[in-house]
C-alpha cells in the first residue's frame, strides 16, 4: 500500500457487526432460548466453522449456497503452494451453511460417546453464499436443535417442536404467531394418487413451496413447465389449499385417502400428523398456535415427515420466523444404518434484524450497568471503589467514574447509557456514611445510608 492510501474499513458485504445496544439484545435472546432448550433436556454442542466439502454436499443440500474455504488454510504469502494444492476430492474444505449437516457428520465420529436419542442445541455462526441484501446475511447466527435417534424415533419428539417454539416466543413476546404444520408424505402420497411420476414428485413439492413467494397461478405455470398436466396442477393446488380447524382439515384428508387411488403414503403422512398433533395439545399448546397448512413443504431435501414454519401474524412479510422437520436418511447417509432426526432452526440474526426494522423489538440499553457511581472528588476514590463492589456484590452492575468531570457531564454521560441510578457521595456524605441515589428515569433523588444502598437501589430498580 503506498504511503498516504486510504484503507478500506468498511464490513464486508453480508457479513453484520453490531452496536453495544445491538449485542446486548442477542445476548438476552440467546438466554431465553438456551433456558428454553435445556429446560427440554437439549445439551449444547460446537461443529467446527469449517467442514469438508463432501460432508456439506451430502444428499444434495444447498450446493449453491456454499462458501468455499481453500485447503491448506495458508497465508497468502503462501500462495503458490495453495494454490498447487487445490481444492478438490475429500480434502476440499467449505464453512458450514446450516447445522443439520455438520451434526449428521458430528453424531458419525462421536457415534461411541453419545447416548441416543441424542438431543443436542447450538448457537453457533453460520454462512451462505448469498446475494447479501436487506434481512438476508451471509453471516449469522442460527440457533437449532434436534433430536437423533438409532433406527426409531417417536413423534413425540415432533409434537414437542411447536411446544418449543410456542415457549421461546412468548417469552420473546413478540406478538401473535401461528406454528403451521404438515408432513411432507401426506404431500408425497398426493402427488402417487394423482399418477404423478417418483422422479417428478421433489421438484413437484419444491415447487409447492415457493407458493406465498410466487402465488397460484406462478406455482401452475411451473408445474406445467415440470410436465404436470394442467388438471393435475389444478388439483394440487385446490389440495394445498384445503383449510379449516385442524380437525377439520384432518378429515377431510382421511376422507380423500379413503377415496382416491394408491393412497398407501398419504394414509401414513395423516396418521403421522394426527399422532403429532394429539402431542402437541397433550403439551398444552393453546389451538390457536398452530394450525395443518398444505402448502408447507421446506425446500431442503432431506425433509421426509413432518415439517414446521412459523409466521409472525399480522407481519407475514417477515417470512417464517423458525422452521424444521424430520429427516430420515441424513444420518445415516455417513453411517449406512437408519437414524431418523426431527429438529427446528431459529435464524437469529436475520429474526433481530427483521423484528426490529418492524418495531416489534427495541434494542436494550448500551450498558448492562444499572449505576454509575460518580466522581465528585479524587480524595474519594477509596469510598467510590468501596462503595461499588459492596453494590457488585449484592448482585447490581456498577460503572464506576474514574475521571473528574462535571456532576452534569457525568449524569449526561450515564443518561445515553441508558444507567438509571447515579450515586453521589461527597464529603458529608462521605462523613456520615450517606449517599445521594438519583433515578434519572424519575428525576428522584432520595438520601440513603451506604449500608442500605444495594437494597434501595435493588427496591427501586425497573
């Protein structure tokens, strides 16, 4: 770089960094989450960033997405023998763009060491090769769990999901939400009754899926484009429209699987709906958290039972705000044996960033402290520093002042903290063991005694 050239500090396109304000809030929402998780028995797990390449490709998935690494990991001053390297067959190396994927690979060389049915969280980074645009980041935190079990695995642990959600989001509070539920065999099991050909049916369900991004007659045209007659695609679509309660929309899928040709798979996706959705009720979820929506398919291919998407009502434009479903074979892809999974996904960074571009979520205050002791004479620090581990102590988050400014500049300075007790000690304070304590949300300032302050300023605190 010569001499006097600017340096380019700006983010890199997709890539988000957040304000104090901004890391306090995920912070708080990680909390919730992880309590609500582990209060399901879930246990936190980390996958490396960095995955081999065959592993993130396994059954297909996402290869468009995919962030490429190079292999070896060496300094560009290295470059030639990087480059001689390549980057190609099992040694190719990429960063994980989901956390499915990885735990599939993670469960194949912990097989020994786990217990099963393995319930595991994470919280971890991940990337997409994505055109970076507003609420869609090439970086971002996901938060997921899943349950993987050798050969079986309840539905229970599917009914469990919506409960799950329904939990974290109330504790969020952000507002009516409706957990819609399918399961992709009733979907496949129409498509057999309609004569619609094996090697048709995925992209017929992929297709299903874009239909609150592209509309019905969009979702025809591309039907048609598949090959599907237009009476076909018709049919489909009046299928995947089919609504009213959830009980009412299971009988009339039992009422078609009664009456419609090689129904053998759809009867098995309406029976596993029904299993689940008896769980989710027997969990407490309150009807009007969840509902059967036939147009929910999940793109991923992986996906074999059932599938969930989460709509924030009255927001919808958001998108789903948690999503997930059962897979059957992505485990065992890596290990040759049958080891079904069902889990959900929260994409917290792009969740935060939509929530509170909609108002629905205020970031938090810059600072967790909730005092700032002030600095009204140097002569003083020792009772300052006294004074603010006794309140440290006691539970309460303290920024002491370390520098002499003026008592307005030092209020002003918490005030954009957004700190709501200042505590103002001087020489007769100091002398008779007092203090000031000024809430600057109240405007109050009362006279308390040092040995009573932590419990006034907790008594006070909101």
């Amino acid at each position: 770089m010569a001499k006097g050239d600017k340096i380019n500090f700006s983010t890199p396109s997709g890539f988000p960094e957040f304000l104090p304000s901004e890391k306090r809030l995920e912070l708080y929402l990680l909390d919730i989450i992880r309590k609500v998780f582990e209060s399901y028995g879930f246990t936190p797990i980390e996958t490396p960033a960095v995955e081999r390449l065959e592993v993130l490709q396994a059954k297909g998935n996402q290869g468009d997405n995919i962030i490429y690494g190079i292999n070896p990991i060496l300094p560009p001053n290295r470059q030639a023998e990087r480059d001689k390297s390549g980057e190609t067959g099992s040694e190719a190396r990429a960063l994980k763009f989901d956390q499915t994927v990885p735990l599939a690979a993670y469960i194949a060389r912990h097989l020994n060491e786990l217990t099963f049915p393995f319930a595991r969280y994470q919280t971890d980074v991940v990337f997409r090769g994505e055109r970076a645009k507003d609420g869609r980041f090439r970086q971002f935190r996901q938060c997921d769990i899943d349950v993987v079990a050798r050969r079986e695995l309840s539905l229970l642990y599917d009914a469990q999901m919506p409960a799950i959600i329904t939990e974290i989001f109330e504790a969020i509070n952000i507002g009516d939400f409706l957990i819609r539920i399918n399961n992709r065999k009733v979907l496949t099991g129409f498509f057999k009754s309609l004569g619609i050909a094996e090697n048709q049916i995925k992209s017929c369900i992929g297709i299903v899926d874009t239909l609150e991004k592209i509309g019905e007659s969009k979702v025809k045209q591309d039907l048609e484009k598949e090959g599907i007659a237009a009476e076909q695609s018709q049919k489909i679509i009046e299928f995947i429209k089919i609504d009213g309660s959830v009980d009412e929309v299971l009988d009339k899928l039992k009422h078609l699987a009664q009456n419609l040709p090689e129904t053998e798979q759809l009867s098995l996706g309406v029976t596993e709906l029904e299993t689940v959705i008896a769980g989710v009720r027997n969990l407490g979820v309150a009807e009007n958290r969840f509902c059967i929506d036939l147009s929910i398919a999940r793109g991923l291919d992986y996906y074999t039972g059932t599938v969930y998407e989460t709509t924030l009502l009255g927001h919808e434009a958001l998108g789903s705000i948690c999503s997930g479903g059962r897979y059957e074979e992505l485990v065992g892809v890596f290990l040759g044996e049958k080891m079904p999974g069902v889990g959900i996904s929260i994409g917290l960074t792009r969740l935060i960033s939509r929530l509170l571009k909609a108002g629905i979520l205020n970031t938090l205050a810059t600072t967790p402290a909730q005092v700032m002791v002030m600095n009204m004479q140097e002569d003083l620090m020792p009772t300052y520093l006294k004074v603010s581990q006794h309140l440290r102590q006691a539970g309460i988050n303290v920024i002491t002042s370390f520098d002499k400014r003026p008592l307005g500049k030092q209020f002003q300075l918490a005030d954009k903290q957004g700190i709501q007790f200042c505590v103002i000690i001087g020489s007769e304070e100091a002398a008779a063991q007092k203090s000031s304590l000024k809430d600057l949300k109240t405007g109050e300032q009362v006279e308390v005694l040092l040995e009573n302050l932590a419990e006034e300023v907790k008594k006070r605190f909101t």
